[in-house]
C-alpha cells in the first residue's frame, strides 16, 4: 500500500481556502490577517509560510496559488 502523506502546508491551504468560502477573509487580504485567526499556531504557520519565500504582506490569494508544497533539503 503506497499511501501519501499531504504537506501540512496543503492542509493549511484547505483551511483559509474554506474561510475565504465562509467570507471571513477574502483573496485580497493580506496574509497577516489570518494571524488574527489563528493566535497561537500563528508564530508555526508564520515561519512555514516564511520558510516558503512569503512575507506578510502578501495577498492570500498568492497562497493559493501555490500548486505543489515541496520542502527544499
């Protein structure tokens, strides 16, 4: 059996993607509103997220771009 493990970033992903769906943020906040959701996973979330080259002030929807959560070695 040859089972994935999904990137916890495409977990992450799944989860704003469905509080965009609740419009509770939209695609053009930026991506340091979703700390305000998130209290204190934010500083692990926030770190993954700079680990992959984004900064807070980018958009949400640049998140969700992403097709392909890949960890560099």
């Amino acid at each position: 059996m040859n089972q994935q493990v999904a990137h916890p970033m495409e977990k992450f992903q799944r989860q704003v993607r469905s509080l965009i769906q609740s419009k509770v943020i939209k695609p053009t906040d930026r991506l340091w509103k979703i700390a305000l959701l998130y209290g204190d996973d934010w500083s692990y979330w926030k770190k993954e997220l700079e680990d992959f080259e984004f900064t807070m002030q980018d958009s949400i929807s640049d998140l969700l771009d992403v097709e392909t959560w890949e960890d560099s070695d």
